[in-house]
C-alpha cells in the first residue's frame, strides 16, 4: 500500500468540526477591532531574514532558533514570519503610512520552530495590532481596553492582565549593569541557558521559565527603580488610565518581554486555564523600532493574541451552535438534476444570505432525503420530474413538524424571505 503523508509535527489542519470556535474568534476579534477604528493589513508570509533580525534581536529565542530560514532560488536568505509586527513596520515604511497616526490590524499563521506541546506550535496564529504615531499612554490604554472588550464579547472571564514597564534605552542600560552583578554574585545558581545570556541578553533570565531560578529572579533588582521622569510619568498615566476604566492588573516587574524591540510599557493578559503556556495576549510599546528599520522616528505600540490558546479557551465553555444550512435541494431524475443546479443559482441571485445545498452525486430519492436530513438542513426541497414538469418544487420541513408543501419556483425566494 502506498504510504500515507502526514502533516508537519507541530503543525496542524483545522477540521470543520472545530471551525465554528475559530471563526467566532475572528468574527468577534473583527468587529471589535473595527468597532475601535482600526484597519486591516495583510502582508506576505514570507520576509527577508534581516528584516527580522533587525527588529526581533540577534540575541532572543526566536532569531536563534526558532525561525524558519532558507536560501530561495536565488540565494536570497528568507524566513518564515515568525510574528507580525517586524512585517508591519516594514510596510508601514514602505508604504508611506507613518506620515499620520494609523490604526492597524492583522490576523494570520506565523511559524516558529520550537518544542510542539499543549499551547505551543510550529505553526500557530495570530491576531495583532500595531499603531502608529500616537506616543502617549492613552493609546496603551486603548490597546488594552480593546482586548478587555473582545474577552467579553468572547464570555471569557478570569483572564489576569500583567503590566509593566521597561524604560528607555538609557535606562536599561544602567539598570542592565545592576542587574548583571546582581546575576553574577549568584552564578552557581544559573542554568546554562541563563548563564549564556547573561552578558547578550541578561534580562531574558528574568523572562525564564525553569523554576529553580524563581529565588534568584525574585530577589532581583527591579526595573521599575530604574526609570527616568518622562518613563514614571508614562506608566503612571498608563496605570492611572486603567485604574479609570476599572481594569484589574498586577505589576510584575519580571516582565520583560522575549523580543528586544520593546520599550516603556508591556504588558501580557494570561489564564490559568492553560497550565504553562497561559499567555493568550502580549504586547507593548516599541517606540524605537520604526527609526531602526529606516522609517522616520514614529513612536508605536502593538499586541499579538495567540488564536489557539484563545480556541482552547473557548472550546472548553459551551460549544456555539453550529447552525445548519437552511435548505438542502434533491433532485431525483436526469432532467430535475441539470435543472437543480441552476434553481439554487436563481434562489441565491434573490438571497445571496441563504444558505443551501444543492446535492451533488445522484442517487435514490430516499438516500438523498437522508443526506438532506443528516445535513442538519431546515427545509428539504424536493425536485422531482413531476414537480419540475409543473415549475414547482417539494417543500418538507426537516427540523420541525409539518405536511410537504409545494412551492412555485417563482415563489420559492418570498417563501424562505417569510420564514428564514
Ligand atoms: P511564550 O513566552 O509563550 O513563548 P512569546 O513571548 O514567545 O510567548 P509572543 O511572541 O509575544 O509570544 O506572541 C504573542 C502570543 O502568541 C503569545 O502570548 C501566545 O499566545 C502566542 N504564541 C507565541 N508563540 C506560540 C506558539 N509557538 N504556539 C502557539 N501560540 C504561540
Ligand atoms: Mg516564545
């Protein structure tokens, strides 16, 4: 027997039985993000390596080993996106679109080579916003807000929001210095990974996930001692925005964020829900980065929502009903079947928001009734040589009690446009 092909490990198909969480999430996520003013982007899965390493960091998890690179045909080094904000940035320069503030939005798969588990994929997707050229704490409360209101159109509750604040560069800068002797004076205690970071990138040891450093990381020096005038003023205004708008949160001053290119406020919604991997939104304020990749200096901030983990949430509430179609149109008989196909081209032209099935496959007037039944279908229309030879058409009530009617196919939009 031949052998069978296999989707990518960590990589996964969505089955119609799951859609339905799926396009609620994204439907909801939509009408949010629109309701806010935001606007769609789309930009192509496929970057140049640098592009992410000038933004990302040479120095992070993701540009070292998670990502997706490969020498195309022509030698060009690209890479799978491993997120959407790099990719934004770089339309938004090439674009032209930094001249005046400017909403955005973007959903789509990003790729990661990292260990598949529960939460965590090779292939996995994103919800995400960026805006441009707002630099005030007003629009981090907005970001923040905007994913409140979608948590509860969603029903999720319980969701925790931890923020906090990573300064200028300048004050990292120093605040990097305490923090290195600090990390230094407890070496022994490291593991190797932290220990390899401990001079390119030391405030990822924070952002570890072995618990054996939990001690060493909470004793450690916080940031939030480190900041300037302007950045306390910022994240007392952020705070101050939230505390106005009755959003719980917690400082945790651990908070550093994976990528480099954040600055000032960052923040992450996360649930218990989910064992390790609970950070379902992360997100923040990336002033810098626009300058970095040869845009005018534009100040910015931005979120990503992990769709799985949200769809893993959602799966465990109620399942939505999944509606059926409204009709399902059998045809028994060669002329009813070259006719059928064109009835429902005429009934959808009437209403286009109909949702039918015209069988397809032949077959016996009873295997077809069956199929129309199993299909979940409000209404059976039945088309045989009969009906068609009177320009009429069956109609059978499949959900609910009721004779058979007929209906003239002239008739048969009004009848759905009465009932459906
Ligand atoms: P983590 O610390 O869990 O690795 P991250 O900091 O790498 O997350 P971001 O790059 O900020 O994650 O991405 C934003 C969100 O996208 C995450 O909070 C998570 O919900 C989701 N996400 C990130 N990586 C994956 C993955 N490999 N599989 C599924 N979802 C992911
Ligand atoms: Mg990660």
């Amino acid at each position: 027997m031949t052998q069978t092909i296999q989707a990518i490990r960590g990589m996964h198909d969505i089955l119609p039985e799951r859609i339905a969480l799926w396009q609620t999430l994204e439907d909801r996520a939509r009408a949010v993000l629109e309701g806010y003013g935001y606007q769609e982007i789309r930009t192509p899965l496929v970057e140049m390596t640098d592009l992410f390493e000038r933004s990302i960091g040479e120095v992070t998890d993701i540009v070292e080993k998670e990502m997706y690179s490969f020498a195309d045909r022509n030698g060009d080094r690209l890479s799978l996106r491993p997120e959407g904000t790099a990719s934004c940035v770089r339309a938004a320069v090439e674009h032209g679109l930094l001249a005046t503030p400017h909403r955005l939005w973007y959903r789509g798969p990003m790729f990661r080579h990292e260990r598949p588990q529960q939460g965590r994929y090779r292939q996995f997707h994103q919800i995400g916003v960026e805006v441009f050229g707002l630099p005030g704490p007003d629009i981090d409360q907005e970001v923040v807000l905007l994913t409140r209101r979608l948590w509860h159109t969603l029903g999720l509750g319980k969701l925790r929001l931890e923020i906090n604040s990573l300064g200028e560069s300048d004050e990292r800068a120093v605040y990097r210095h305490e923090l290195v002797s600090y990390l230094e004076g407890h070496r022994e205690r490291l593991d190797e990974d932290s220990l390899r970071r401990l001079h390119s990138n030391p405030l990822r040891v924070l952002d570890s996930k072995n618990p054996d450093l939990e001690p060493v990381i909470a004793e450690a020096p916080r940031i939030t001692d480190y900041l300037g005038e302007a950045s306390r003023e910022h994240f007392a205004g952020f705070r101050a925005g939230l505390d106005a708008a009755g959003i719980d949160y917690v400082i945790n001053p651990r908070l550093v964020r994976g990528l480099d290119y954040y600055n000032r406020t960052v923040f992450e919604w996360i649930t218990d829900a989910l064992g390790t991997q609970g950070t379902v939104c992360a997100g923040g304020r990336y002033d810098t980065l626009v300058a970095r990749l040869g845009g005018r200096p534009t100040p910015a901030v931005g979120f990503a929502l992990g769709v799985e983990r949200l769809v893993a949430l959602l799966a465990s509430a109620p399942p939505p009903v999944t509606p059926g179609p409204d009709a399902y149109l059998i045809a028994v008989g060669d002329g009813p079947r070259t006719q059928a196909l064109s009835i429902a081209e005429t009934l959808r032209d009437a209403r286009p928001d109909l949702r039918l099935i015209c069988h397809c496959g032949g077959g016996s007037f009873k295997s077809q009734f069956k199929k129309a039944d199993r299909s979940g279908a409000r209404y059976a229309l039945v088309l045989g040589e009969d009906e068609a030879a009177r320009g009429v058409v069956g109609v059978k009530p499949l959900r609910a009690q009721g004779e058979q009617t007929e209906v003239a196919l002239d008739q048969l939009s009004d009848f759905f446009t009465a009932r459906c």
